[in-house]
C-alpha cells in the first residue's frame, strides 16, 4: 500500500522533474537578479512584441539554458500532497548532486543536517533509501509510472530542477510559436522525443504529447514549463522565478512545481546554494539488514 512516507518520496520525485541533454551554444549571463520587462505602447498600453518563428524561439531556449556538467546544490522544500483525508505537507532540506544526463542523487534532510533518506536516479533505476525505517525501494520509472499514472523520465527530473526544457524535436511540424501580448512572453509548444517515439508507434496521440515553454522576451529564459496530457488529464507544470547570478551560478533560485496526476502534489523548492562543473562523488549505501519495500496500489 502507499503510505505517507512513500508518497512523500514520489512527491519529491514529481518535484525534481525539466533539461540539459542538447549541445548548446554560449550562455547569456547578467550580473543581478533579472525581473521580467514588459513592453508597453504607451498608446493602447498593449505589450509590444516582435514576432518571432519557432525556430528562432528554439534557438533562443538552447543559448540560454542554463548549462553544466556536474552540480552540487542546496535546497529548502516544501511538499503538499493531497490525501483522502486532507493535504498533508512536509517541510525538509535536501541536498543535490549531479552528472548531467548520468546520474542524480538527492540527500532528505532533516534537523542539523541529518540524512534521514537517499533518492539515486539514473537513466534505468530508482533507488530510494530511508534511514530511519531501514527499508529500501528500487524500481524503475516504468514502475513509477504505472504507479502514479504519470509520465516521467530522466530528462524531465533533470530538466525541472533548474528550469531548462525537456528535449524536444526541433522543426517546424513539431513546434509552434505564439506572442503572449497580454502577460508580455513569448511561448512556443514543442513534442518531447520520447514521446514523439510512442506517437509514431500507436501508444499515444499527438494532442496528447505537448510540452509547452514560456519564455521571458528580454533573455528568453524559461519562465514556465508545461507538460500536459488532455484526455488522461495529466499535467506537470513548474514556473521558476528568483533568476539570480550567485556563486558564479546564473540560474532561478525558486521552484514552483503543481502536479495533477492519479494524485495531486506541490513542492517548493527554494535554492540556498548552486554549485557548477566541480566533480562529486555519487552513490547510495544499502545495508544488508535494510528490507526492501515493495510500493503497492491500493
């Protein structure tokens, strides 16, 4: 069955879903922290922007994004998930340590820096570790999604977590541009390539795959990021702000993440400390005493 602390680990999961798995070009760093300028004609007072085609806003996304190799972070999160019996938050620290397209490892922390559980995701497995139960899971997203009838892959957990775009085709059949002028952004509609792969051979339907990306004009950062899926009524949606250049790190220090799947769930996650391309060490210890758990559905 799942209980509240497995709940929790799969709310964490959602929470780290967005995307860093394209060569990119230059990044586009500023000094301070950037606030989105919106254009007005002083006439109607109507924002004004130029049009831009979707390869262009392509372009602009993969320039901008914030690139690594490794990272080390640190992070204070709130979790709400919504219960039978009315929501129920959690309130923890977590440290982060990735290789970009690799391997990602969350420490859950507690009091005083306590690890009290260990979250290893790599392309093929989940592992997830309590230290206080002494119980262990391991599974793979397949099992995940089955679970929650959700859709998650490394990609997207890679790319929510510090506001990048899930790898998508980049042509002209598959994206579509649009000028917000009423909240001022720009927003382009893309196919993830996973699944673009199960479109093609009957799994899903086209209207089914979107991913859509709003876009602050002035640096073309991504603002929010939307992964919706109509007729199962599935959505994964993550606005990012707080776009700060600290620690020599430009990047959105606040997460917002809304999940509506089998089960509701937010996460906050508000960013201490980012550190970029030093090397880390990355793995999970499971004593042989530790019972492996198996996460049922009810």
């Amino acid at each position: 069955m799942i209980n509240s602390r497995n709940i929790l680990f799969l709310a964490l999961l959602f929470a780290l879903t967005a995307v860093v798995s394209c060569r990119h070009k230059k990044v586009i760093i500023k000094p301070e922290p950037v606030q989105e300028v919106v254009k007005t004609d002083t006439l109607n007072n109507r924002c004004r922007l130029d049009y831009k085609s979707a390869r262009t806003l392509s372009r602009h996304i993969k320039e901008n994004e914030f690139k690594f190799e490794w990272i080390k972070a640190k992070a204070n999160v709130t979790t709400i998930v919504n219960e039978p019996d009315g929501p129920k938050e959690e309130n923890f620290d977590i440290g982060i340590k990735m290789r970009r397209d690799s391997v990602i490892l969350v420490s859950i922390q507690y009091l005083l820096g306590l690890d009290v559980a260990k979250v290893l995701i790599t392309r093929d497995t989940v592992v997830f570790v309590n230290y206080i139960n002494k119980t262990y899971f391991k599974g793979d997203f397949n099992y995940i999604n089955d679970l929650l009838n959700a859709d998650l892959d490394y990609d997207v957990l890679q790319a929510v977590m510090f506001g990048n775009s899930a790898e998508f085709h980049d042509d002209e059949i598959n994206l579509k541009p649009v000028a917000d002028r009423p909240n001022c952004h720009y927003l382009l509609s893309t196919v993830r390539k996973r699944r673009l792969r199960r479109i093609q051979n009957g799994v899903a339907d086209l209207k089914d795959a979107l991913q859509i990306l709003t876009q602050n004009p002035e640096n073309y950062k991504i603002l929010k990021n939307e992964f919706i899926e109509p007729t199962t009524n599935r959505m994964f949606i993550a606005n990012y702000s707080n776009f700060t250049h600290k620690d020599s790190v430009y990047a959105p220090y606040h997460v917002d993440i809304d999940i509506v799947a089998q089960k509701k769930a937010q996460a906050k996650i508000d960013y201490v400390r980012i550190e970029k391309n030093t090397p880390q060490k990355i793995g999970v210890n499971i004593p042989a005493k530790y019972e492996r758990i198996q996460i049922r559905q009810k």
